[in-house]
C-alpha cells in the first residue's frame, strides 16, 4: 500500500491527472477505479482533467424525452449516449469542452455536499474572472453562467463520502451538437469562452487555470502525476 | 435495532429519495448500499448501517427527506 503523504506546509497534497483526450467510457472505468482507490485511502484527492470525444450523458433526474434527435442522426454525428449515475438530467460533453472529476473524500471538506458543488462553481466563477468575464450562479439553477447563457455545467454523485463527475467547462464547443438536447430539462442558451474574449485560450491553459483558482478552495497544493505513479505511490 | 437516518449533508437542505436498491424484508450487509437521495446537482448513497433485515421503509421513493429523518429500520 502507498504511503502519501496527507498535507504539508502550503497545504494537503492533492494529484492532477492530466488524461488530454479521452472517450467518456474509459474515463468514467477510471473514475470508478481511482474512486475505490479514494475510498481505501490508498490515494490522495486526485482531480481528472479530459477532453471528451462528443457524448450524451443522462443524470439520475433525467430522460431521454430531452434528446431532440433520433438514435440514427446521433450514429451519423458520432455521438454516443451514457446513463450514468451523477445528480441532474442531459448534458454534453465534446471536443473544445474542458472536463475536471475530483475526487474528493468529503471528509476531509466537511461533509458539506452544497459547500463542494457550491466551490466547484466558485472554481469556474474565479477562472474566468481572471480571463476578465463575469460569471456568476442562479438560484435554482445549477451551473455557472454569463448573463442568461450557460458556460459550465455541474454534477456530482457521492458514494462513502467520495466524490465522483463533477464540472465541464464550454471553451470552444460544436453549438450543434448542444442544440440536440434540452440541456438540463430546460431550453437554455449556452456559451463558449471562445465568444467573449478576445484571446484564444488552449484547453492546457484552461485546466491550469481551473486547477489555480481550485486550490485554495480547497486548501489543496496541486501537483502532476500519471495513474501509474499515482497508484503505486511512487512520487 | 438500528434506524437508518439521512445523515448530515452540511448547508445542503431537502433531498429527494430518488431510488431504493433494497426492498422490505431483504436482508443487508453492514455498509452495503441501501438508497440514493438527490439534492440540487447531487446524488449521495446511503448505506446499512449495520447487518440485519430491512423491516421497514419510512421515506418511498420520491419523499424527501431533512437531516436526521428517519429514513428505514434495520432490525
């Protein structure tokens, strides 16, 4: 069994594994892995950041009702659809959107289920503060926002304390695609980082800054790792 | 006997039962998943919290539910 070390001066330790691209299915395998791995203590809090190949998945809350196109246009667009077992109905995920799972023991964050979605969404609000656009949340409706137009969704599902899924941020993402569902159960706009600044930001530039606004949320100082290393503890 | 209760959430206020995994009169294992709840964005599982008999259901599927409700017995 490893032997991590559980905090230092600056704060716990906490590993980012960074995946690039990556299709839905092998990164939710991994999710439920490193989760049972969480669970044991056998790792620290790890968050995953991917780019996902396009993909529905639908909540615990869901319905396929919210899927406005046929099974047969999904095949034609390469486009698979997911049940899974985070809160919240349809969402997408695509090339251009940036993903980020922690995974997270809530014991250690106090066992406040709205305090961690809530600082999930502070992590996105404070990112794109410091590329100069304001977002902010809306009551009773999860997620964060510019304006009235959706810029990251939100979703979590917690099992022994640990979390899993957790925050997708819009950078530059196929508007069509979005169009093929009711996201969330309701009709809304969504909005890419692409359309309000003027410098084009690359997905690494945006994990990295998602990742520094995270940190002292959560008290974490943040360091690199592979799966492997991560789970044989080597670093 | 044990009653199994929603336990803290922290801040996070009502939830919903969104589904039951076991049903009255299934017998449970210590710490083995018993129901989901549902607030805003978020599923949380619960579990047994000891061995024994699921006696009873106190919180069907789509009540909800505040910290400290009971939610089930465990006998």
């Amino acid at each position: 069994m490893t032997s991590w070390p559980k905090s230092t001066e600056d704060g716990t330790r906490a590993v980012h594994l960074p995946l690039g691209r990556e299709a839905y299915r092998a990164t939710h395998e991994r999710q439920l892995r490193l989760h049972a791995l969480r669970v044991q203590g056998a790792v620290p809090d790890t968050i995953l950041s991917v780019e996902h190949d396009p993909v529905f998945t639908i909540g615990r809350r869901g319905s396929r009702e919210n899927l406005l196109v046929s099974l047969d246009t999904l095949r034609h667009e390469g486009i698979a659809v997911y049940e899974v077992e985070r809160g919240g109905d349809i969402t997408y995920h695509g090339p251009g959107q940036v993903v980020l799972y922690p995974i997270v023991d809530l014991r250690g964050h106090s066992r406040d289920l709205a305090r961690y979605v809530r600082n999930l969404e502070q992590t996105v609000i404070a990112f794109l503060a410091s590329a100069g656009v304001t977002a902010q949340r809306r009551p009773g409706l999860p997620g964060v926002w510019v304006g009235e137009r959706k810029i990251a969704a939100v979703g979590v599902h917690v099992r022994r304390w640990v979390t899993l899924h957790g925050l997708a941020l819009n950078v530059r993402v196929n508007k069509e695609h979005f169009a093929m569902i009711n996201p969330c159960g309701m009709r809304i706009e969504v909005v890419s980082l692409d359309d309000l600044v003027a410098r084009r930001y690359s997905l690494g530039e945006v994990v990295a800054g998602l990742l520094s606004a995270m940190a002292p949320l959560f008290g974490w100082r943040i360091v690199e790792h592979s799966e492997e290393e991560l789970v044989e503890g080597r670093p | 006997m044990a009653e199994v209760r929603l336990p803290d959430l922290g801040e996070t206020g009502e939830v919903t039962i969104v589904e039951w995994f076991k049903r009255e009169g299934d017998a449970v294992r210590v710490g083995e998943e018993l129901l989901e709840v549902e607030t805003e964005k978020t599923t949380f599982v619960i579990e047994a919290p000891q061995a024994g008999c699921l006696t009873r259901i106190l919180k069907p599927q789509g009540e909800r539910a505040r910290f400290d409700d009971v939610l089930a017995q465990v006998d």
